[in-house]
C-alpha cells in the first residue's frame, strides 16, 4: 500500500516481553503507518496477543519502547496517557460488552467517560456509529440477544466512539463463521478507506490476512520475535524461510524444520 505520510503513527523499539524467566519475545522492532492495516500473524503461541497488550498499554516491556504519535506510552504521565489513550480504540477478541447494558449504553459509554457531551449529542453520537457498522435498530438490543457476527460490530463501533486515529483488533474473525468473517473483513476494508484509520490487527485466519492486510508482520515461538515482513502474497511465493511458506501455504512442519 502506498503510504503518502512516513512517519510513524506506532513505532516499537528494541521491546522485549517477558513473565518471570520466560521470554516471549525479544528486541522487535517494527514501525506502522498513518492508513496502513497491519496485520501481526503466527502459529499459536508466538506472542501475537501479549504484543497487541504491549501495544495498547496493558503490558508494560521489559525492555525497549512503544511510542505512539512519538510519545513513550510507558512513560508518560497519567494525563497524556489518558489523551492519547482517546486516539485510539481495541475490539478484543470476545468483543467485551457489557451484558446489562444495551447496545446504546455500550457503544455510549466512552463518550460519557472521557468528554462533556450532552446527552443528546452522544445519542446522536451512538447511533451514527452503530450505523456505520450496519447495527441501525439495535440500540436497545442487549448483547445476549445477538449473534456472534453482531456482537463484534456492536463492539467496533464502540471502539469507533471517540473517532480514534488508531483501531486495534483482537482475532476479530475468531468464533464466526466463514460468511460472517467475509463479511467483517469487508467491513473493517471499508472503514479503513472511508476514514482512512491506521489498523493493527492480530490474527492468524489466512482467508482474513489476505483479504484485508496491506502488511504483515509474522511472529516465531522460536525465533521471539519477527521472522517475515511484507505483503502476504508475495510471502506466500517468494520467502525462502520454511516457516514462512509451510504458514502461508497450511504445511504441516516437516521434521527438521521442528528442530529448527
């Protein structure tokens, strides 16, 4: 994807995530750019989840850095935390709604935590974003009263509440069906070209990485860290790493890879 502006909306630096003794990933680096949809890809294990946590705040590294818009997320303030923490928004895997809370009072509740709205703005407010996301007459619908497909939308356009710069995405396609998925991939295509919001999106379902990744960054147990980077095509047909081609192409590894 052509990047016109680049400079880095995200930029980690050296960071290295680890628990007690055990290291899960070490000295990445890696840089994400204004529009771009980064996808983060790998087998099972490799640390996919504990960077996006590094990402968003809720890990602190070990070692190295996370700046976002230039800014070390680790060493601010709590004041900028809280002003940066509103450029950007997180559908997690499960979409995290609030059982007793209608769809309304979900997608709301950013919009009363961090601004001074009205009542009436924010309703204004909440129904636009559930449009966006084709939930237009679920206001008051409660999670428990949706499908799996609706309760990841319902959670995007709370994500989308306080039009962050920057969206960050849990396994988004994880529990849906292949339909369902189709659809939130085309979904998530279109809100990034409409409004042209930085993605990084964690995943391994390769039907998703193809359909909406301009990037990726693909992750080894092994290795702790990145391995491949690139366009998912051309990873797919030209990397000479084993990992790379057996990942894209659904190989089993053979024995000496497993060793390597």
């Amino acid at each position: 994807m052509p990047v016109a502006d680049r400079t880095p909306v995200i930029e980690v630096k050296g960071l290295t995530a680890r628990f007690g003794d055990d290291i899960i990933l070490q000295d990445v680096s890696f840089q994400v750019f204004p529009g771009e949809i980064l996808v983060v890809l790998g087998g099972s294990g490799c640390g996919k989840s504990t960077l996006l946590k590094h990402l968003v705040g809720l890990y602190q590294p070990y070692a190295g850095q996370v700046l976002i818009h230039g800014v070390d997320i680790n060493t601010e303030d709590e004041a900028e935390l809280r002003r940066l923490r509103m450029g950007f928004g997180v559908l997690f895997q499960s979409g995290a709604l609030f059982g007793s809370m209608t769809l309304a009072e979900n997608v709301a509740l950013p919009l009363t935590e961090y601004t001074d709205l009205s009542p009436d703005l924010i309703g204004h407010i909440v129904k636009m974003k559930l449009g966006l996301v084709n939930l237009s007459g679920y206001e008051n619908h409660l999670p428990e009263e949706l499908s799996g497909g609706m309760k990841k939308r319902a959670g995007l356009a709370r994500a989308m509440a306080l039009d962050p710069t920057i969206l960050f995405f849990d396994e988004p396609s994880a529990g849906l069906d292949p339909i369902t998925s189709v659809e939130l991939d085309l979904l998530i295509k279109s809100l990034n070209a409409g409004m042209s919001t930085t993605m990084v999106v964690v995943t391994h379902e390769l039907e998703s990485i193809f359909n909406i990744a301009h990037r990726v960054l693909m992750l080894d147990k092994t290795a702790r860290g990145i391995i491949a980077q690139g366009d998912p095509r051309e990873l797919k047909e030209k990397s000479s790493d084993p990992r790379v081609v057996n990942f894209f192409n659904r190989r089993p590894a053979g024995p000496q890879q497993e060793r390597a």
